[in-house]
C-alpha cells in the first residue's frame, strides 16, 4: 500500500519545484515592491497607459476597471474588461505601467485570436477540474483498481497543458506590452527597469509549469509502484 501522499516521490520531484516555485513568488513580490516606488517619468497612470495602448489598437470598448487586492491584476476574457489592483490603476511607477501594458497585451491577443490563448481558456475548465478531484482517484486507485489511477492521471495530464500554454500566452503578452511602453509610453530610461518587472512576473509562471511536471512525474511514480 501507498503509505501517504508525502514519500520518496515527493521528496524527489515536487519538494525541489515547491522550493523553485517559492524563490519565484518572492522574486516577483521584491521586483514588484521595488519598481513600484520608481516613477516613470511619463506622468500617466497604470490605468491612463492601459487606456491608451487599448485605444491605439482599436479596443476602446474594453473598459477598465480597478479592484482589490495586491498582484491581482487580470484580464477576463469572459466579460472583455481589464481589471488593475489599486497601485497598478492609480499608480504611475514603472511596476504599475509594466504590468497595466501586460494585461493589455491579453485584451489585443484575444481580439486577434491568438491560438495559445483560445487553447488555455478551453483547456481552464477541465484542468481545474482535473485539479480537484486528482487525489479522490488515487486514493480510489489503491482501495479498488489501478484504473482509477490511469482515470486521476489523465485529469491531471489537462493541468499540466494549460500551464505549458500558459508560458506563450504570457511571454508573449508581455512581449507586446514592451512593444507598446517603447512606442512613446515610457522614456528610454525606464525601458530597462520595465523588462525586470514582466521577466520577474514570467518566472512564476515557469515555476507553476515545473511544479505541475513535478506532480505529474509523481503520480506516474506512484502509478508504477500500485503495479
């Protein structure tokens, strides 16, 4: 019997990426805290740079909208509006514009159609699903048939893809967001400095991908030894 959900496989494959995974958050929130006390230097605001980019490439019926909370910046393809956390929207740093213009980036790649987008928001619903019940059928795996096993496998092969598309779809929003902070949003000087916030904002979304690796290499581990 599978003696508990925290053995060998564990130790080997997710402690590391949980420890990755842990180094890249904490990265993100210090190049965030500290870019976001940076002016720069173009006066507008996070939400006023959105606007902007949003209207120079025809979307100006995509509001904008400010909620709460820290880091809880998103665009909602649902619902086609472009939600910034209090210091994104009102603030005018470099931390603020870097990831208003990002977020922009997902609005311009939804209304062009961009492939890996489409892909991860089908993907979303079954991978939250496969997310959640995972575990119910590994623990059924062991009491009643290995079946279940390959059944709580397949469900997480589902996570694992939309993490893997999720690394295009958010490099490339950020790659159109520095195109448009070059085209005049943002002074020269502020280029460099706007890069560190969206490639600190990437490397979580890299540490998501090898922690669902990581999981996946683990219920196959544990699938082998219920053979």
């Amino acid at each position: 019997m599978y003696t508990g959900f925290y053995g060998s496989s564990w130790m080997i494959f997710v402690l590391p990426a949980i420890i990755f995974a842990g180094y890249a958050q904490m990265k993100v929130k210090n190049t965030f805290s500290q870019y976001l006390k940076v002016p720069s230097e173009s006066g507008m605001t996070g939400a006023q740079v959105a606007r902007h980019i949003l209207d120079r490439n025809g979307l100006g019926d995509i509001p904008i909208e400010a909620v709460r909370g820290n880091l809880t910046d998103h665009y909602d393809p649902g619902k086609r509006v472009i939600r910034l956390s209090q210091n994104v929207y009102t603030g005018s740093s470099i931390a603020s514009v870097s990831v208003a213009a990002h977020e922009v980036g997902h609005a311009i790649q939804h209304a062009e159609g961009y492939f890996p987008l489409i892909l991860r928001n089908n993907i979303a619903p079954i991978a939250s699903f496969g997310s959640r019940l995972v575990w119910i059928f590994i623990i059924l795996g062991f009491i009643i048939s290995p079946f279940f096993i390959d059944v709580g496998i397949a469900l997480f092969l589902a996570a694992v893809l939309f993490q893997i598309v999720t690394l295009p779809v958010e490099f490339n929003a950020s790659k159109r967001a520095m195109i448009n902070l070059e085209n005049g949003m943002i002074p020269a000087q502020s280029i460099k400095p706007a890069k560190k916030v969206l490639n600190a904002a990437a490397l979580t979304y890299v540490a998501a991908t090898i922690v669902a690796l990581a999981e996946l290499l683990r219920l196959l581990a544990i699938s082998g030894r219920r053979r």
